[in-house]
C-alpha cells in the first residue's frame, strides 16, 4: 500500500479493561506503520485505560479515542467507530484486537490485500492459519462454528467469527445501511452476511491467532449464544427473503 493509502486507513482497537495492554499495541502499530491512524473507542473501562490513550493523544496526533459513557459492547464500538471513519473521509477501516492476539506481520498481510477486495478476513482456519495457547475444546467450538456458519450462511468464508479486518470505504457504507443489530462474535458474522451479500470482493489471509498473555478474555457462552441464534435466523432470512434469492 503507498503512503497515502496508510494516512487513509484507520486501525480500530476496542477496548474494556486493557490499561495492560494497549500502549504496547500502540506502539507496536505505530513502529510499523507510522503513517496509519488509531482510533480506541474505550468502552469505559474502569481500569483506566482511556486515560493511557489521552497521554498518548498529548504527543501523537494520529491517535484518537472515543470514549463511551458505559459498557455497551464490541458490536456498537464499531459501529461508533465505522460512522466515526466515514465522516472523517478514511478509505480503508482496520478492526484488531487491543490484547495482542492480533500480530502486526499479519496485519502487513491485510493491507497487502486490501487495494483489491472490499474485505480482507485475517483467518485462522484456512491453510497456513492457527491459533496458538487454546485448548481442544476451544479450537473445535470455533472450527464447528465457524463451519455451520458457512453452510447455513451460504459464504465462502471459512473464519466468519475473525475479528481481525479491513474493510474498504464502500463496504462500510454497506454496513452502515444495512443497521447492523448485534454484538459480540455475532457482529463479525452478521457484517460479514451483509458484505457477502452485497456481492463485494472478499479475501481471507491466514493469520496466526494468539491468546492474550495479560489480561481476562472476554469470551464467554452467551456471546457464542448470541452467534449461533444469530447465524440460525440469517440463514431463515435467506432462504425466505427475495432480497437474497434474487
């Protein structure tokens, strides 16, 4: 990507409780690519953590922070974050993790790509992908998940819950109008049904997942509740809605 693609792009990290974390993600963002935008949108964690990214705001003005007023989840952060890149003109909006899950090589992979699709799906479960640090139990929730999302979804894409993207201008304006409702690993799979099926151009990357080294996961049964209902009432809609059979 040249530069002026770098100043047009905008890495998106949610945050909740990641005081620990996330100066030595803005750094590491910032020593590769010193030309790229960050946005944390802070879900007011109470640890502290939106006043880290304040300091760091003092001497670095391409940092940037949206601060919400009370824990309202990862699907409304980025949404905040997509309408917050759309009025500000950027052309291609990164999503990735602020725990360190999400390594900076692999993010060199997305932008790569990023030129030619609408979004570039950072995978775990293509060839070359992995995840490092989980259990079986973990790895097969994910991989089986993922699988009936496909099949139900009728996608392409094998890693529907990655919450590691870029998404291009035009494709957050699909998400946009589409008035994404959901949360958690629903939102990754329900933006990914909306972009699939706005017949945009997508690519996934393999990319090697680590699980946080510092910090408490987020993950917990009522998100993987939430995507499994979500996927089985998308997949109703497909097959009842003229807007997806025509």
């Amino acid at each position: 990507m040249t530069d002026f693609g770098l100043s047009k792009t905008l890495v998106v990290l949610p945050t909740y409780n990641e005081a620990l974390n996330i100066e030595r993600i803005i750094f590491g963002i910032r020593d590769k690519y010193p030309d790229i935008h960050i946005l944390v949108v802070d879900d007011s964690s109470p640890d502290g953590t939106g006043f880290i990214v304040r300091d760091l705001m003092l001497t670095d003005e391409i940092i940037f922070i949206l601060s919400k007023p009370k824990k309202e989840g990862l699907g409304n952060a980025y949404k905040s974050a997509f309408q917050w890149a759309l009025a500000n003109n950027y052309l291609f909006v990164v999503e990735m993790d602020a725990d360190g899950s999400h390594q900076n090589d692999d993010l060199a992979k997305l932008l790569d790509n990023c030129k030619d699709f609408d979004l570039v799906v950072g995978s775990r479960w293509i060839k070359d992908g992995r995840t490092v640090g989980w259990s079986t139990k973990r790895k097969m929730l994910s991989f089986f998940g993922n699988f009936y999302a496909r099949t139900v979804l009728g996608t392409s894409v094998f890693d529907s819950t990655s919450g590691f993207r870029v998404f291009s201008r035009q494709a957050l304006e699909v998400l946009i109008n589409g008035d994404v409702k959901s949360n958690g690993y629903a939102f990754q799979i329900e933006t990914l049904f909306l972009v699939f099926h706005s017949g945009l151009a997508i690519k996934e990357v393999p990319i090697i997942f680590l699980e946080r080294s510092i910090g408490v996961s987020k993950m917990n049964y009522g998100i993987i509740l939430e995507a499994m209902k979500l996927v089985s009432v998308l997949g109703v809609k497909i097959r009842f809605s003229k807007k997806f059979n025509s």
